[in-house]
C-alpha cells in the first residue's frame, strides 16, 4: 500500500496540498477524482518521482513507473514494434524475448498486424492503444493514468477501455488513474478518493466490489456512488 501522509505542497502562488492522507491498495485501480486544477497531475509527479513533498511523506513509493499521458507519445520515426521495443531493451537482452513479449501485448490491444505502422498511420484510437501496450510491458508495479480518455467519444473510449482491462486482467498492477469524469471513475475505480479543490483534501473514499469487467454504468451500485459524488460536488 502506497500511503500520502501529512503531505503538502506549493507552487510559488498556489497552495496544492495541505497535509493530504490517502492509501492507494495495492495490485487495484486507484481512482482519483477532482476538478481541474485540484493537484491530480502534481500527485501523480510526486509519485513518479518527479516532485517531492515539500513536508509529510509518502510511504512505500515504487521506484520503477509506467505511465499513459492524455496523447500517446509515440516516437513518429519509428514503428510500432520499435516504439515497444524501445522500453524493453534496458531490462529484457534477449531480442526474441522482448519480440515475444511484444506481439503478446499487441495481440490483447487488437493490433497484432499494425506493428510495422508508423504513428503517423495509425488513428488516435489505435495509437492510444499502442500507449497501453507500452505502459504494461515496461516492468513496473505501478501504473500512472492521466485523463488517458479524455476528449474520446464513448464508443472509442469503450474500446480502449477494453483494451486496457485486457492487459490489466493478465498483469495486475497498481494503478493510480487521474480523472474529472464521475463515469470513468466508477466504471474503472476500486477504490475512488474524490479530492476538494486547491489546497486538495480527500472529501470523500468510495469502493465498488464489482469486477470492471462485468459494471454497467447503470447498475444501482454504481449509480448510488455517482449520487452522492453529485451531491458532494454541488456543496463543494
């Protein structure tokens, strides 16, 4: 369990975090969600590494990260198995290994004949695909999300969604997935920690017992838990 404790941090005219707590559960898909400019994406560099707590800690910090960005971030002067390769080289030497390992991944995302495409050929969609595939390759415990859906019709984002529990239901990790929509926060969450604005503290803690595979965005449970996050929100 990776656990913020007491943590806060500034920007030179911005409060971000003010003794912030949570404990994000291992091998789960920790949802964080808030509204814009509430500190989500400064959490998520802090436990990158890329910040640090100016006082508190956080407990448990993994050292190696994955991580899906809003846009895919592909190299455009190589393929697709050379995008995936590229992270693989550092921890796996054996090349038909990593090739193996490639092919697995691309065949779960439903691309397993787009990897001699350039990323400049490919939708945004499939790119973003591709994003995941890298993410659970590189040998990491822990998954960093940031609004990976963002701005995609529902039927793309379902399609992707389903891409990523594919990867997810073969290697669990921890997952820590940013968001400001309530609908991607209870189709993917198990446990979801709602933040308040600038200084950000956690307002609220919600847990959906239910396999993401098998949640309908209209099941009681998951309606239940969007009611009080509307609630929450209009008396924030």
């Amino acid at each position: 369990m990776i656990v913020f404790r007491n943590v806060s941090f500034a920007y030179p005219a911005t409060q971000v975090f003010s003794d912030l707590n949570l404990s994000l559960e291992e091998d789960r898909i920790n949802c964080i969600l808030g509204p814009s400019g509430c500190g989500k994406s400064t959490l998520l560099n802090m436990l990158s590494g890329d910040i640090f707590p100016q006082s508190g800690k956080i407990e448990n910090a993994e050292k190696r990260v994955s991580y899906v960005f809003q846009s895919p971030r592909l190299v455009p002067q190589i393929t697709v198995l050379q995008n995936l390769d590229l992270i693989l080289k550092s921890v796996v030497k054996d090349k038909a290994e990593r090739r193996k390992r490639i092919v697995s991944a691309l065949e779960l995302v439903e691309l397993e004949n787009s990897g001699d495409m350039y990323p400049v050929q490919l939708s945004g969609g499939m790119a973003q695909r591709v994003a995941l595939a890298r993410a659970f390759l590189f040998p990491s415990r822990l998954l960093l999300m940031d609004e990976p859906f963002k701005g995609l019709d529902v039927a793309l984002k379902k399609s992707i969604i389903g891409a990523f529990l594919s990867l997810y239901g073969r290697e669990k990790k921890t997952v820590v997935f940013v968001t400001h929509d309530p609908d991607e926060a209870v189709t993917l969450g198990d446990k979801i920690f709602m933040l308040s604005d600038k200084p950000a503290t956690v307002l609220a803690e919600f847990s959906v017992s239910e396999k993401q595979s098998e949640r309908k965005i209209y099941d009681a449970e998951l309606g239940k838990i969007k009611n009080e996050i509307y609630k929450i929100s209009e008396n924030r």
